[in-house]
C-alpha cells in the first residue's frame, strides 16, 4: 500500500510570494489533515478534511492560507503572502474516517518550506 | 485551548540503556499516542493507547495511559543507536466530528554507541 505522497520536498521563496504544497493521500482514507510543523515543535493542525468537507479549520490562518480538496482525494494547500513566520514543514496525513477514535494517522514526509 | 507538556526536551543516553518519557495535559484525551519522527520524515505512529490505565507493549517500547487520562509515558528499553529520533506524545479527544491530535513538544534522543 503506497503511502502519503506529498510534494514538492522542500521550497524556497521570498516573503509576500506565493507558494503551492500538494498531498495524495493513502488510497480509500476519507479523512486528510494538513499539519504545520516548527522546528523544535510538535504538528499543529492547520485543517481536517472529510471527504471534500471541512471539518474543522479554526488554527488556519485564513488571511493568507487556504486549503481544498474539490474531489475529495488530492488536497493542496496554499500560501498568499508568505511571512517569514511561515518557515517550517508542512505534513499532510490521512487515514480512514470510519472508526476515528480509534484509527491511524499515517503522515506522508512533508514539504519543508524557507521563507527568505 | 489544550496543551500538553512533554518531558525531557532531550536525552542523551549510552547504547543499552534504558529511556523514560512523559507527558501531561491540562485536559482529559480519549486516545493518546506516541510517535517517532526521523530527519527529513514524518512521524510514524509507534503506540496507541485508548483505555485509562492500559499499558501497551512494542518490542523494546512500553506505555501507559494514565488513570487520570491527562498523562502518558513512554518507555525504552535496552535503547539501541536506530532508536535516535524525536518522540512525540499526542493526545486524541473525540468531540462531534473532530477528532483532531494535539501533540507535545517533542523529546529528542540520541544515543551513544
């Protein structure tokens, strides 16, 4: 079973640019979470997908970040304007929805994103 | 909004010995979870625990649920240099149709040949 695949790996861009990140999730999982990752920190949950659903989004900056997932597969994450607090990677995860509480997050590598 | 404090930030033990972690709450979980992240990877899911008090065996990893259900550990045995990596604690709480993962902070291994 492949996992989560997400893309690009790394990005470096300027502040006040813009910049894309891409998720595909495990085959069948239902639910997708994109995560924000500071070094030295632990994931902070940007946004929970179901399906093509948003579940909860309250810690996305909405000012400057938007996510979507329109077929409920493939999600992708945006940033317009980046800030240099943006620095840090990007994980996308998914797993199955059927039975949460009791279920696996698996995560895919992340994208590592400098804001210069 | 919850919070978890997770003890040590860093470790730096010899090969063989054994490791101990933790993590409190300031709030009740339903799940709690412990993770190891290796550079340049995401967190990989080593343990998960659902029940106030049960403890769950991993080879070489051992944790616990606390009775409370607001702390966790998680212990290491006979520690070995592939175990060097960030462990993270996470804490699951059910709510509606969130059941989002609120993690620590990390604790940083490394281990000594």
């Amino acid at each position: 079973e492949a996992g989560v695949a997400q893309s690009p790996r790394y990005k470096i861009i300027e502040k006040r640019q813009s910049v894309a990140f891409w998720c595909n999730p495990i085959s069948g999982h239902a639910t997708l979470y994109w995560y924000q990752q500071i070094l030295g920190q632990g994931p902070k949950l940007l946004i929970q997908f179901q399906n093509n659903g948003v579940v909860d989004d309250s810690q996305l900056p909405k000012d400057r970040f938007s996510a979507e997932r329109l077929k409920g597969v493939d999600s992708t994450l945006k940033i317009q304007p980046a800030k240099l607090e943006d620095s840090a990677v990007y994980l996308c995860a998914s797993e199955r929805g059927a039975q949460p509480i009791q279920e696996t997050q698996y995560f895919g590598p992340g994208t590592r994103l400098l804001v210069l | 909004g919850q919070q978890l404090n997770q003890s040590p930030q860093s470790m730096f033990i010899q090969e063989g010995e054994d490791v101990s972690m933790n993590c409190t709450s300031s709030s009740i979980f339903n799940t709690w979870l412990w993770y190891k992240q290796d550079p340049g990877e995401g967190p990989v899911l080593l343990i998960a625990l659902y029940k106030a008090g049960e403890l769950t065996s991993n080879g070489r990893l051992t944790a616990q649920f606390g009775i409370t259900r607001k702390d966790s550990f998680l212990n290491i045995s006979a520690s070995i240099p592939s175990d060097v990596g960030i462990y993270f604690c996470a804490g699951r709480y059910s709510g509606g149709s969130n059941y989002k993962l609120t993690f620590g902070k990390g604790t940083l291994l490394t281990v000594n040949p």
